[in-house]
C-alpha cells in the first residue's frame, strides 16, 4: 500500500530551498531553467519519490547524463554506468530504479538477480548499445574464432552473454593489454576501437583490434576544427573528450577519458575554462559540483537520457507497469554476469 502524499507548506518551502541551492549554477539544458520558480514545482514531486523510495525499500541510481532535478532531487547514487551498477548490487534494496538508459538497468538486473530493476521510460534505447545484436556477434565470431571477444559496457545483456570479457573506458587498455590473444574482437564501438588501438600502439602493446560498427550519437559528431577556434577564442582553455570521440578529436583534447575520469580531471586542474566534448548532463554536474570553473558551452543532449523525467521515475517506483520492469532469460543473466565478472578479476575497480 503506498501512502497517499500530504506534504505541509514548510516541507513544501523547504524541499524548495534545498532543491534551488543544489541547482544554483546550472545551466545545461538549452531552454530549461532551475530557477526558485521550476524548483517550487519540483518540490512535491521530489519530496513523493524519496518518501516512496523508503516504503518500497528502492534505491534510484541517476546516471550523470540524466537532468539534475532527477540526480540531486531523488538519486541516491550518481555516475556511470559501472559505478552504478556496482552501487545497485552493494545496496542490497529490493527495487532499483534506473534513471539512466535501458543497457544500463539490464546490467544492474545482471548483476542483482534478486531485485526488482526498473526503467522511467522504456524508449531509452541508445543508438552504441543498439547497433549490435546478440545474433550478429555471434555471426562475427565466426568469421574470427581466434579472436577475443571484448564488449564495452555499453552493450547489451545479448551481447555481454556472447563475449569473454567486459570492458569500461577506464579499463579498457588494461584489459585488453592482458588479454593472451593478439586478435580482440572489439564491440560494439567502431570509435573506441580505433582509438584503442591508437593508444595501444602509443603503449607499445601489439594488438590486432577488429570493430564493429556501432557510434555513439553525442560523441561521434564533435569536430576537431571546433576545438581549435575555441581554443582561439579562450586561451588557456582545456579540452576534454570522452573516448566514444573520433580519434581526430581524441588527438586534439587535452584528456581523454571515462566520465569519471573526465570529472576528477576537471575537479583537480587550476584552468579557468572547460571544453566539454561529451553529453551536457555532465556539464550539469560540474556546475553543480565544481562551481568556480567556466564551461564554454559545446556539449551535445543525448535524447535517450533526457526521457527520464521525475513523473516517469514516480510511476516506475509507485506501480511499475510491466514495460518498465526489466526481465533477463536467466541462462542470458548468467553467461553475461560471466562477463563482467571477468572484468572485475582482471581490473578488480575503475
Ligand atoms: S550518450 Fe551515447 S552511449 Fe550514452 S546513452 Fe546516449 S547514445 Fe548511448
């Protein structure tokens, strides 16, 4: 039975304040504002799902794509994708709300069988995730049987099921550099692959890396000739990509790197202005987190996380329907968790 919300003006006044100091320097959603007015309507809803969160003995894991009202307002975990389904599984809850993308519940669902998981809005697809099937690895590791199979977290659980180890952005060169094969079937990202093997080469570590063909839609479309006229414009700007970038980007960005990696980066650097070449949700939190820097603006909106929505969080968490609710076949649960758990032996934490 969940309760009915009846929430007095001071909780109201007061879930208002919190919720404005959190958001004080963002500025990340072109034509979204979180001024006292937004976080006003904010309130009730925020104040709904944290009260419904302890009936339902639910933890809400916000990625940091997704927009602040969600992460700040009701998230008890935020980042990527394998610190949050890390999180999930040491949280033990029985329900898990995802506020991220479909491929990162079903990796949460992986590796807490036990849990309810679920997603605000079933449509969160991702355009890298969704370039692969289970089928169509399987017809690639048949034209490379001696290759490894290396899938990038951004994957699904068919895909995981069908590879021999997973990989993050930060682990990926020390994964694949253990690996005894020379041949790695890397998926689903053509760009990681190619700038995997552009560091690997940097490394000195002899590899053959075959790619499929899947992009990221954020990443793949920074362009390096932007980079080099804001650079013009601030000088001593620092550029900072994530590895689903071009390598031509790669090559121009002062560092490359996970999200968490690009935010210790930013956290920990003296420069006065950032250029961000990843998804502006990140942004959002740099605002949040680190409001003495400068962002300079180029970050892209990935439609898929920006379904997420605190009403559909809400209705996830009060009476998931049955779209919401995320179900593996287990021997697919199994042969994936397999996978990941390979990752965990060879890089124990990112
Ligand atoms: S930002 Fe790219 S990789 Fe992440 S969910 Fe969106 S499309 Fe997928």
């Amino acid at each position: 039975m969940v309760s009915t919300p009846a929430f007095t003006a001071a909780e109201l006044e007061a879930e208002t304040t919190r919720l404005f100091k959190a958001f004080l320097h963002v500025d990340c959603t072109p034509g979204k504002s979180w001024d006292y007015e937004a976080c006003r309507k904010f309130a009730p809803l925020t104040l709904e799902i944290n009260r419904l969160k302890q009936e339902k003995d639910a933890v809400i894991l916000t990625h940091s794509y997704v927009e602040p009202e969600i992460v700040y307002g009701v998230g008890d975990f935020k980042g990527d994708s394998y610190f949050l389904s890390l999180m999930a599984r040491e949280a033990k809850a029985k329900m898990i709300v995802f506020a991220g993308v479909v491929f990162m519940a079903e990796t949460a669902k992986i590796l807490s069988p036990d849990a309810t998981v679920v997603v605000p809005d079933r449509g969160s697809g991702c355009s890298l995730a969704d370039s692969l099937t289970g089928d169509q690895l399987r017809k690639l590791k048949a034209a490379y049987p001696d290759a490894a199979v290396v899938c990038y977290i951004n994957s699904t659980a068919d895909v995981k099921a069908e590879s021999d180890v997973c990989v993050t952005s930060g682990n990926v060169y020390d994964i694949v550099s253990a690996l005894p094969q020379r041949r790695i079937l890397f998926v689903p990202d053509r760009l990681m692959g190619e700038n995997i093997r552009t560091e690997l080469k940097r490394r000195g570590v002899d590899k053959e890396i075959i790619t499929s063909d899947g992009t990221c839609i954020v990443h793949d479309v920074f362009d390096a000739a932007a980079v080099a006229d804001a650079r013009a414009r601030f000088p001593g700007l620092k550029v900072v990509a994530h590895p689903e970038c071009t390598p031509e980007v790669a090559a121009v960005a002062d560092f490359v790197g996970s999200t968490g990696a690009m935010m210790k980066y930013v956290k920990t650097s003296e420069a006065p202005y950032y250029l961000m070449l990843t998804e502006c949700g990140l942004v959002g939190r740099l605002q949040v987190e680190t409001p003495d820097k400068h962002f300079i603006g180029g970050c892209r909106l990935c439609p898929y996380m920006k379904l997420n929505s605190l009403e559909k969080v809400r209705a996830a968490l009060a009476a998931p329907r049955p779209d919401q609710i995320v179900t593996l076949d287990e021997n697919i649960r199994r042969r994936a968790a397999r996978c990941i758990d390979r990752m965990f032996e060879l890089a124990p934490r990112d």
